[in-house]
C-alpha cells in the first residue's frame, strides 16, 4: 500500500494519545454519577432526544464510512453509492415501528436476542445469539484495522501502536461507565467528527469545484452513472440488503431503543438520525466515483484520502486524524458495550454461570479486545469475512422479524427457513478472489451457467439467502 507520510510517526501517536484520552476522561467523570446494572445496560431508560439522536448517528457511523462507501462506487457505481446510503439508514427507520412495538410488548427486555428468546425458545435464541456476537466482533475487527491503515498511511504509524491505544482507551471507559459513557461520548464525538466532515466536504467542493460534480464523472467515468451497468443495480442491491438486515442485528441499536425516555422521543431521534445519515454516506460514496474518474489506478479503499490529501496538505493530515479516531472510538465503545450487555443478559440462559455476569463480560471482552489486536496488527483485510457475517444477518432477518407477526410462525419453522436461507446463499457465496462459489465453479462447472451468474456471485447470495427462506414459511 502506497504512504503519503505526511505526518512523522511521533507526532500521530501523540494526537491519537490525546484524543483518546479526553473520552477516557470524559467517560469516566460523566458515568461516576450513573450507578448499577440498569444504567449499564440501558442507561436507566431516561435519553432525551439530542443525547439519543447524536449517540445513534456516532454508532452508525464509524470508521468504515471513510472506506467501504468510496471503496464500493469505485467498482459499483451510484447504483453502489445509493445502496449504501439507504442500507445504512433504513434500519432505524424500521426501528420507528418495531421499536415502539417492542418496547409495548416486551418492557423489561434490554436486548433483540432476549426478546427472541421469549417468542420463539431457546434453541432459535441460541442460533441469533452466536449469528450476533460473530457480527459485532467481525464488525469491531473491521474498525480498529481501519483506522490503523490509515494512520499507517498517513504517517507510516506501525499498526499494532493505533489498535493498542483505541483498543486500550474505549475499553477503559466503556467496560467502567457502560450505556451511559457511550451515549454521552458520543454526543462530544458527534460534534467534533460533524465539524469535521463539514470542513473536509467544504474543502473538496471548494477547491475542487470543477471536479466535485456529476458532470465530471460523466465526462470522464460516464459508466459508473449508466443504466445499463450492470453493477449499478447488482452492487446496488447488494449493499442494500447486506448493510441493512446486518444492523438490524446489531445490538448496539436496540440499546438505544430500549434506553430512550419514552416512545416520542425514540420516534423523533430515528427519524432525525435516518435523515442525516443518508447523505453523510452518499456524500462519502460520492468521493469515491470522483476520485476513480480523476485517476483509474486510484486504490479504492483509500479513493476519500486520495482527493482530500492529494495537495500534501499537513492540517488536512491533521484533522483526518481527529476525524479517524472519533468515529472508530464511537463505533468501538458501541460494540464493546453491546456485546458486554450481550453476556449480562443472555449468555446465562445458555451457560449456567455460577457468579457475576458483569465480571464474566469483562473477561470476555478483554479476550476478544486481545484478538481484535492481533488482527488488527496484521493490517488483513477482513472483507471477505465482513460479507460472510452481512450473508448471516441475511438468511435470518426476514424470517425473526415476521414471526413477531404472525403468531402460526413457530421456532421449528423459522429455524429451518433460516438454515435453507444460508444454504443457499453459501452455494453462491464467491470465493476470496470472486472467480466462483461452492455451487459455481466448484460442484458443477462455471460454463455451466450464464455469464450473469459467474459475474454477479455475491448478488445473488445476498439475493437468495435473504428471499429463499420465505418459500419455506407456509410448508408444514
């Protein structure tokens, strides 16, 4: 991977060392006042709507959005770009109606996998359970490894020095103050990465302004805005389906549903996050298909940083840092108090823990924060798996959100439909290098399909895990 260098290796430690520390400070005197497991968990069920709306929008958005959206339109086209926006979005939209529905019937529940457990049984509960945390951890992998390219990338900063001190520093608030130093280190998150973007979109469309533009991108990539690519509608879909079903399962989110003060505002913040959301992803996916149309041998993950760092500008250098590390610190202390809450309260349904629960998700999550690092020392690239734990998410969302509908919908059904759903997506699921899948390539030949099926593997697995299960409701 090319490295710009634009700041020493010293001077990034420091910023990223500084920063950290005022959220650790900032957690950890905020949440001294905030006692007991109740506040922990769900912060005593009192968020008012700022707190609500600032804590979902620093959740959602990590440090992903500055490379998977441009990464995607550098390949997929706006068809790509759209897809991620409203994928991203969608889910707290959803979260308006089940959210209110949930919280009416389900009052005392502090998790999505707890209220599985009461309609369906234990052994649904289980599959959702470990479906989750493998989610939540591959997601936590993905954040920590982003920002330590990106500072590699920019000053040359070793990998394992970024994911030791934003590993280190969330942990430390996060694991002390639980809900309740996530949500208000995201309100202060909110703030400075909102600025921070204002100013970095400021400058791409100020001093770019012959470029920032879709008249640009058709002079030069007309195909990445064409209605007969193909990825434009394939890409499209795909992250639309993967990014949306996957948050619909993260329990980070329905933390917060369950934290608001009431159902006014929990309905007022989802809207409000929903709207802005949209085109902070758009807007970032955007970069992408100007920097591809401005250079074809852009990297993609790096298309955002391309165009922002292309003039060597040290205090852009700068305040990508700040930018970088808030969202990843906001996206991390989520992670790491959902899948806390996660253990607290529902692992002891399926091990009977003799002891105290909170102590057991400490441990747990000092295990996983200890292989977290060890990945993200190494600087893979976790792709592949990221779209294997969305492909999960898939073959599942359909079938446990209908069966809060429909009251002939039983475990064994939605069990079974989620099983053929993963089957078949992983028949079509692509290889790491994308040339064929279990089915294609593999138990028959690829010349054996049209060549829309060779090329479009990971459509068409997202396609049929996320609708293969709905074949299955009706039979008996």
């Amino acid at each position: 991977m090319d490295k710009i260098n634009l700041l020493n290796q010293s001077t990034s430690i420091i910023l990223t060392i500084i920063i950290c520390l005022l959220f650790i400070i900032i957690g950890i005197f905020y949440s001294k006042k905030f006692k007991g497991i109740n506040n922990y968990l769900v912060a005593n069920r009192s968020v008012e709507t700022f707190s609500l709306t600032t804590s979902l929008i620093a959740s959602a958005l990590g440090a992903w959005i500055l490379f998977g959206p441009a990464s995607a339109a550098t390949w997929g086209g706006i068809g790509a770009v759209i897809g991620y926006s409203l994928g991203t979005a969608l889910p707290l939209f959803i979260l308006i109606y089940l959210g209110k529905n949930f919280r009416k019937s389900f009052p005392n529940c502090k998790s999505l996998i707890e209220v599985i457990r009461l309609r369906f049984g234990n052994k649904l509960f289980k599959l959702i359970l470990i479906l989750s945390m493998f989610y939540m951890t591959i997601f936590l992998i993905a954040e920590v490894t982003a920002v330590s390219i990106l500072l590699n990338y920019i000053s040359d900063t070793d990998l394992w020095i970024t994911a030791l001190i934003v590993i280190v520093s969330s942990l430390l608030y996060t694991l002390y103050g639980g809900l309740r130093a996530s949500i208000f280190t995201d309100n202060i998150q909110f703030i400075v990465f909102g600025l921070l973007l204002l100013i970095a979109y400021f400058y791409l469309t100020s001093f770019n302004s012959n470029t920032f533009s879709f008249e640009y991108i058709k002079s030069n990539k007309p195909i990445l805005l064409s209605s007969n690519y193909l990825p434009n509608f394939t890409a499209g879909l795909t992250f639309f389906i993967a990014v949306a079903a996957t948050n619909l399962f993260h329990q980070g989110n329905w933390q917060r549903v369950y934290a608001a003060k009431n159902n006014k505002v929990l309905k007022k913040s989802l809207i409000i996050s929903f709207i802005i959301i949209i085109p902070v992803v758009f807007m970032m996916g955007f970069s992408g298909l100007i920097a591809i149309s401005q250079n074809s041998e852009v990297i993609p993950d790096l298309a955002f940083f391309y165009l922002l760092l292309k003039d060597n500008t040290v205090i852009l250098s700068v305040i990508i840092i700040f930018l970088a590390i808030s969202l990843t610190v906001s996206s991390i202390d989520t992670l790491i108090n959902a899948i806390s809450s996660l253990i607290i309260v529902d692992v002891n349904r399926v091990f009977k823990f003799r002891g105290h629960f909170k102590k057991l998700s400490n441990i747990f999550i000092i295990f996983l924060s200890i292989i977290t690092f060890l990945v993200a020392s190494k600087g893979l690239s976790i792709l592949y798996l990221f779209l294997l734990a969305d492909l999960f998410c898939c073959a599942a969302v359909l079938s446990v959100f209908y069966g809060f509908y429909s009251k002939s919908f039983n475990e064994k059904k939605a069990y079974i439909s989620i099983i053929v759903g993963l089957i078949a997506g992983i028949l079509f699921f692509p290889s790491p290098d994308f040339s064929k899948s279990l089915l294609v390539g593999i138990i028959m030949p690829v010349d054996f399909f049209p060549v829309f099926v060779s090329q479009s593997l990971l459509f068409l697995s997202f396609l049929f895990a996320t609708f293969v299960p709905i074949v299955t409701w009706k039979l008996k």
